[in-house]
C-alpha cells in the first residue's frame, strides 16, 4: 500500500508523519529546528528518513511558514532566522530522489483538516490559525487554493485598521495585531500599565511587562471580570477578520486552528455570536459554521503528506 510522508517545519522543531493510504497516520518522528538553510536541509533529511526507513513512502509533502512559491522556494520564513530564498523543493529532491511538494504550512493544515478533520466533506473552506500570528489556507470548490504565485492564504496581514497598530510586515492595522495570542497579550500589558487587570498580572509574576496571552486567559478561566472583557474584546476582532473572509470566498465553514484554540471556551462562542453582525446580510444569508479544529498540532504534517499524495497521483 503506497504511503506518504508529510513535515512540518517550525521555529523550534520539524514534526514528520508518516500516513497510509486510507489516511492513517502511522509513523512519527521529531527533530530540533537548526539555524541555517544548509543544517535546515540536512535536517528535513535527517527527519525523513526516519520515516522513510520502514514505510515505503513515495512522495514527500513540507508545510513551512512564510511565502512559499509554486517551486517550492521559501522566500521568507518568520519562523527561521536567516532563511530565505531557500529552494526547499528541489534540494530535498536530489537529496531523496522522491517527489516533493512545499506549501505554506497553514495551506497544508487547511488540507488535512478538510480530509480527515473539522471540515471533511466541505467543499468551501476557510481554516484560520490563531497562534502567535495567524495564518490561513483555503479550499475553494473542493481544491486546495494556493493563488498565481502561491502565496494565498496570508490572512493575517489583511488590514482590518488602515492607521491602526504597525506590524511587522512593514504595514499598519493588519489582522493578525488584534487578533493574534500576540494581541491578546499586548492587552493585557496595556490594561496592567493602566492600573487595571490586576489578577492578569499577578498571574505573569507582578510586572505588567512580562503579560502574555496565556495570562490573560489563566485569569478569564478564573473569572476576573478585567481578563474577561478583554477576551471578549480579542472575540470581536477575530469575528471582523472572520467576517471579512466571509465576505470574500463565502465559505460553508470557518475552521479556527493554532495555539489559541487551547483558549477556545473563553472567546469562540462569543465570536460566534458577534460574526452575524460583522458579515454582509448576516442575519439572511446561510450560516456559516465556525468550529475548531480537530487534528491538532499534527495538522500541517498530516497535510502536507496528504499534498504529498496528491502530487504522487498527477505524477
């Protein structure tokens, strides 16, 4: 039975699966992230190997954050320092002497939850992961959306506030500073710094400047009213950028992914319930469901494997 390997590359590890042919994952490996593209590359190598040994795989999927192109170049990978214009597709080819695919590692998630998770059967799909920043990928009419050059799906960075908070990128107002664990801990610094969200503070150890956005959350699960209104308000700001996807590729179901999802009782109900009042015709068009989702931090491995598969097949 022919299998496929799929990894996940990360700031800190490189997470490798092993799936068969009815989707079952069954091998995995971990290694460390090195810095640098040529101990990257020996690495991807290292981890699938690993894999490669007993499974008979004959395809090979990477999901990588950052702007991945149709030739499987990573031009930027946040998450990896001094990375870039890192020709992972073709290095790993002459290395493996197996096909490879490399995508964003949200567009991979994206794939592997409308496969075998959250969103199996859907046809119309937003997955969004909420971590430190966001990501996105896209399945439109029961295909994987990568867009002309590849780099669909970075949802993030849609502007959500033209003279809002800067970002990164180099832009202002973008999605992922409002909506993000970032964000959320950016509040509750700047409610600690005005005297407010004590408990939130104690919590990170008495300095407002040490608040994260698991301290804000710890406090809201204890039910301090500050922590809470400040979840509330990171609810409504993933609802607008929700909202927005709606309006533009009208879904049938939002998938939420990424870190915060550990957070999930504490912000996707409410996000639910603001949604309708930010998306166009929101009380006259079909729900659209928003639901967690459910492959966990295997998600991008398992999807990039399931890629993997696809391209075996074309090929």
């Amino acid at each position: 039975m022919a299998r496929t390997i799929g990894v996940d590359v990360g700031g800190t590890k490189m997470l490798a699966v092993t799936v068969d042919e009815a989707g079952n994952v069954i091998g995995e490996s971990r290694v460390p992230t090195p810095e640098g593209a040529d101990a990257l590359i020996d690495a991807f190598v290292d981890v699938i190997d690993a894999q490669r040994a007993d499974s008979q795989a004959d395809a090979v999927g990477v999901g990588a954050a950052g702007l991945v192109d149709r030739d499987g170049v990573l031009h930027i990978g946040p998450n990896l320092p001094g990375v870039r214009e890192l020709a992972i597709k073709s290095l790993l080819e002459e290395r493996l002497g197996l096909p490879v695919q490399v995508d964003n590692d949200a567009t991979c998630a994206a794939w592997g939850e409308r496969e075998l998770g959250a969103a199996k059967g859907s046809d119309d799909v937003v997955v969004v992961t909420l971590g430190t920043g966001i990501g996105g990928g896209l399945v439109l009419d029961g295909r994987l959306y990568r867009g002309a050059h590849g780099f669909a799906g970075e949802v993030g960075h849609i502007k959500v506030d033209p003279n809002g908070i800067p970002c990164p990128c180099g832009g202002r107002g973008c999605w992922e500073r409002y909506a993000s664990g970032s964000a959320l801990g950016r509040y509750g610094r700047e409610a600690g710094e005005g005297g407010r969200a004590t408990r939130v503070v104690e919590l990170a150890g008495g300095d407002f400047h040490d608040v994260r956005g698991e301290h804000v959350a710890a406090a809201a699960r204890e039910g301090d009213p500050e922590a809470r209104a400040l979840m509330e308000r990171f609810a409504w700001w993933v609802a607008q950028g929700l909202a927005n996807l709606a309006d533009v590729f009208d879904p049938d179901m939002i998938v939420i992914g990424g870190g915060m999802l550990e957070s999930a009782d504490l912000f996707l109900d409410r996000t639910r319930a603001v949604f309708p009042e930010l998306v166009l015709a929101g009380p006259d068009r079909p729900a659209v469901d928003i639901v967690p989702a459910t492959l966990g931090e295997r998600a991008g491995a398992i999807g990039a494997a399931l890629v993997a598969r696809e391209l075996r097949n074309v090929n």
